[in-house]
C-alpha cells in the first residue's frame, strides 16, 4: 500500500491504513472534489491489487451538509454503488463525530442500554452490597 500512500500524499489527503480498513481526510477549500477524486483512484487501486470493496461496510462522513447530500447521492464508479453517510461512528474504541454538537447516536445507545440493564437490575432480590458489586 505505500505506493498508494505516497499518490494520497500527492493528492494532499491524509490516508492511514489499519490491517484491511482505509481512512482518507480532506481539507481545505476543494475538500470534496479532492475526496472525491481519491476515493475513485482508492477504489481502483484496491481492485487492481484483486482486493474487493464493499460499499456495504463503508461508510463517509463530513461536517459539511452540502457535501453530506452530495456524497449521499453519490453511485461511485469504480464501484458502480452508494456508500453510505453518517453523523457519526466509532472506529478503534475511538469517537468520530460530524454534528458539530455532544449528540450522537452512538452515546445515546449506550446510555440508553446502560439505563435499561439497571431497571432490570433494580428488580433483582440481592442484598445492598450485592447490588454494589453488581454496578
């Protein structure tokens, strides 16, 4: 893959690699046409190497709601599928998150879990210290 990483360079679009899985980050004022651009030439790189991508397990981001939409609607060629936008996801134990606010769908699904598991908790016939080892 170096020889990817060095045209993602040229490119000026920051690119890391863990095991199977890519990231690309744009910036700047052309972010989205040079995303777009490296995204393409990612694709065709992978399929040259006889890697296969699967539209269904990527996902794109952005903080811009024009280029959301675009990126939407998007059918990617060397592809020929859409790949998915999202608000927000966690990669490596890590957060990602687009909203530009402290909501996102992936805290909210936890808390919401974490309340559930201590309602049923709650109904369990144990002893205080019991219930205290418990949480």
């Amino acid at each position: 893959m170096r020889p990817w990483l060095i045209e993602m360079r040229r490119r000026n679009i920051t690119a890391k690699i863990l095991a199977d899985d890519v990231i690309l980050i744009a910036k700047g004022d052309h972010m989205l046409r040079g995303f777009s651009e490296a995204l393409e030439a990612t694709h065709r790189y992978l399929h040259d190497m006889g890697a296969i991508v699967a539209p269904t397990k990527s996902l794109n981001f952005t903080s811009s709601k024009a280029a959301k939409t675009w990126l939407a609607d998007t059918t990617w060629i060397a592809i020929n599928a859409k790949i998915k936008v999202v608000n927000d996801l966690r990669y490596l134990g890590g957060h990602i998150s687009t909203n530009g606010n402290m909501h996102n769908s992936t805290l909210n699904d936890r808390l919401s879990n974490g309340i559930d598991q201590l309602h049923k908790h709650r109904d369990l016939p144990a002893s205080h210290e019991d219930n205290t080892n418990i949480i």
